[in-house]
C-alpha cells in the first residue's frame, strides 16, 4: 500500500467516524436540545403574550362597566326608590350587594323619602388603578346633582372613589366602593 493510498484510507476511516460516529451524535444533541429551548421560549412568551391581551381587555371592559354601573348605584329618585334599589342592586356583586342594600334602605331610602329628594350621579372621568384578569380596581370621578321637594337650587357635588369591578359571567360587576 502506497502513501498515498494510506492517506486516503485514513481519510475514508475519520470521514464515517464523523458522519457515524460520535461527533453526529453530539451535533444532533445539540440541534435538539435548540430547538427545545427555541420552542420552549416561544410557548411562553405567546402566553405572556395572550394573558396581556386578556388583562387589557379586562381593563376596558371593567372601565366601561364602571361608566355605566356607578350611576346606577349612585342616582335615586324618592318616586322610584324601589326600582332603583333593584338597579342598584343588579350592578352589584357579592358581600357588596348586602352592604349596599342596607345603605339604600336604612339610610337613603326614609332621608330621600322625608325630604323629597332626586339625586343623578354622572362619572366625569375614569382611570385604572390596577387590572388582572379577575379584578380591576378604578378611580372614578363623580358629579352628583340632587335636588329637594322643597324646590330649592339644585347642588352639584363631585367626588371621587375606588370602584372595584370583577366578571360575573359575560359581566363586570361592582364588588366595593371606596370614597377616597
């Protein structure tokens, strides 16, 4: 056998250890263990990803809902106090609902009665404080008008509280309200 041949026959050897030997093995390793990192990082940021959507649409939905509900329970009429204890009522949720009852009809209720009185609240402005998927917290700016029966001038208050909102099925509703 010549040099030449010698060299080559070596090469052959080394060329099959590298594509049947160890070194394909290590390299296909390698690749695998990649592609499970890559894969790995894309699940995880895709559901990052879609928790931030779900947060954001939480904190538009809970805004809206704070819109409209915080004037529901906010507003009476002494003609209509029934109807709008059960509106009140119905925008509300939980160990809030009970308390809310018991304001409107222990304290509210004979007092709008007695005095004659009609009061519509208007949210002039909201903010989110904090959001989750489960629970978003506002502030929410009000301007409450109440007028008497004895026909006097109507006031104007404004106010501000923290309004938390949770779902309750395709809804957000109130669970506190805190003036502040």
């Amino acid at each position: 056998m010549s040099a030449e041949s010698a060299v080559l026959s070596h090469a052959r050897r080394v060329g099959r250890a590298l594509l049947f030997g160890r070194a394909p093995v290590a390299l296909s390793a390698a690749l695998a263990v990649l592609l499970v990192a890559v894969a790995a990082w894309t699940v995880v940021t895709s559901r990052q990803a879609a928790a931030a959507e779900r947060v954001e649409s939480a904190r538009g939905a809970a805004v809206s809902a704070a819109s409209q509900l915080v004037p529901q329970i906010l507003s009476y009429n002494y003609h209509t106090l029934a109807q709008d204890l059960a509106t009140g009522e119905g925008a509300t949720t939980g160990g809030f609902t009970a308390r809310y009852h018991d304001l409107f009809t222990r304290r509210i209720e004979p007092a709008a009665r007695k005095e004659g009185v009609v009061t519509n609240a208007d949210v002039v402005g909201t903010s989110v404080v904090r959001a989750s998927e489960r629970q978003v917290v506002t502030l929410v700016f009000i301007d409450q008008t109440t007028t008497d029966g004895g026909g006097a001038t109507p006031r104007l208050d404004s106010s501000r509280a923290l309004v938390t909102l949770v779902p309750v099925g395709p809804r957000w509703l109130i669970s506190a309200v805190t003036p502040i």
